[in-house]
C-alpha cells in the first residue's frame, strides 16, 4: 500500500466522498448512453474513481465526462474496464480498416499524416497535426467505433513556423 493512501475498500468514506459520489451517480444515472453500464463510484483522498465494466468505449468516455460534471469533481481516476459483448468483437486488422474508414469520413482529419496502431482491441493514432482541432476531430471519429476497448491519442500537434 502506498504510503498515505488509504485503501478504498477498508475505510468508509466521509461525509463530504459520501457527497461527492452521490453527485456523480446522479450525473451517471441522467446519462441514457450509460443505462445498462455497471459503474460504481469510489472517492480516495478526494479522487472519483470509476470501477466496473462497460460494453464499450464510449460508454468508457461517456462515463468520465458525466462524472467530471458533478459539482465538486476536481479529477476522475476511469478504471472502467470495457467488455465487449461478442458480435462486437473484431480482429486487430478488421478494426485498423474500421478506424482507417472512420478517420477517412471525419472531415477535420488529415487522413494521410495519421498512423493507425491496433493491439488487442486498443487502437493508437500517431502522427503530425496542424490544428488542435484535427487531433480532437481524429480522436472522436475512432471513438465512436464499437469494436474498440481503448484509444491512444498519441497525435502530436506540428508548430508553427515563426
């Protein structure tokens, strides 16, 4: 155990925790996207942390967002796991193809600057960028794909000449 943390199973948490994970399950709870996740909320020393198991990374991302909404929420630690349910799940090389497809109808990608990495279902995008905007667009195309269990944005951003 590290030291001055304490483990989130052994000690109940505080009033105010106790607070704070009732805003986030709110939060959870109005978020359709979220209706048949399994999420539970912990709060350590302050920290949400998100634990269970979600059907997709979406539902992962959705999650995150809908808990940094709550009032009081400073930082989400997602330990959420995705599960995909069977028909889902594709090999490495039909889900390069898959996010391949996705970053070519995403109108904001720059599409031949972009490497497209695929590992057990985890995609990692690298390659150069000229816009903020680019590197988020790219992002959100691949995301939404239901075959992925995680993403790793790793698209830098080119600078600009001075």
């Amino acid at each position: 155990m590290r030291r001055g943390r304490r483990p989130a199973i052994l000690e109940p948490m505080t009033p105010q925790e106790t607070a704070l994970a009732s805003a986030v399950r709110t939060e959870l709870d109005w978020d359709r996207r979220l209706a048949n996740a399994n999420v539970r909320v912990q709060v350590v020393d302050g920290v949400l942390v998100l634990l269970g198991q979600v059907s997709s990374y979406e539902q992962k991302c959705a999650a995150a967002r809908a808990a940094a909404r709550a009032d009081g929420a400073e930082f989400v630690h997602n330990r959420l796991e995705v599960v995909l349910a069977p028909e889902s799940q594709v090999s490495d090389s039909r889900l390069r193809r898959l996010a391949r497809q996705a970053l070519e109808q995403e109108p904001l990608a720059p599409v031949g600057r972009i490497t497209i990495g695929v590992r057990n279902g985890l995609v990692t995008l690298r390659g150069m960028v000229d816009f903020p905007i680019e590197r988020e667009a790219s992002s959100a195309a691949v995301r939404r794909l239901p075959s992925i269990v995680g993403l790793r944005n790793e698209l830098t951003l080119r600078r600009a000449a001075s």
